[in-house]
C-alpha cells in the first residue's frame, strides 16, 4: 500500500535533484580529443536550471505529484543526454524547456497558501 509520506516525496525529490545535476556536469562535457574534455559552460547552466526550479519547489509542495515531476524531469533530461551528441544545441535546450514542468505544481501552492495551510507538508522531526 503505497501512502502519501512527506519524508519519501522529499526524498524522491532530491534524489532526482542530486542525479541530475550530476547528469547535467556529464551532459555539458565535449570531447576535444581521443582522452581530453572540455567543460562547455553554458550547457552546464541550462542543464542545472530545470533542478533549481524542483529545488525552489520542493519546500512549498508536497506529495505524490512532486515526486513524479522530479522523477519526470530527469528521466527526459536523461533521454535527451543519451539521444544527442556532445556539445550539440538539442542538448543545452532540452533543459531548460524542462525547467517550465515544475510550474505545473504552482496552481496548488497557491491554493493552499491562500487557504492558510502550510504549503509544505512538514517532514521535520
């Protein structure tokens, strides 16, 4: 039975989150030769963008539909470092096209704000 655990949702988060700034370090390097990379600077920052906003976030949502975007958000960035080539312009504007996804769980922070509930489902002990 799967419950609605705060802790778990948080922990989902940044899992995705830590993996995809990692992802997005791994996605921004460019061969320059047979053993030398480069780092391409630009490609890093949009590839961080998308994990700022589920960062932003994540201290104002809470439950299921948190987890899934984050979790959503870092399995397309992972498809699209896979399916492009290094240093291509498809790699560096997936991600922040992605940054928009999170935006979706906005309309309920703002309905619960306004109700006087906390946005953030807690999970402090």
């Amino acid at each position: 039975m799967m419950t609605d655990d705060p802790n778990t949702t948080i922990r989902i988060t940044l899992a995705a989150i830590a993996m995809g700034l990692a992802l997005a370090f791994a996605g921004a390097l460019v061969p320059v030769a047979s053993a030398y990379y480069r780092l391409d600077v630009p490609a890093l920052l949009a590839g961080m963008a998308p994990y700022a906003v589920l960062g932003m976030l994540a201290g104002l949502a809470a439950g299921r539909a948190l987890g899934a975007v984050a979790a959503g958000v870092f399995l397309v960035h992972l498809a699209a470092v896979l399916m492009t080539d290094p240093g291509s312009g498809a790699r560096a504007a997936v991600p922040p096209l992605l940054g928009v996804v999170p935006l979706i769980l906005l309309p309920g922070v703002i309905r619960s704000i306004r109700a006087g509930a906390s946005p953030s489902a807690g999970g402090e002990s």
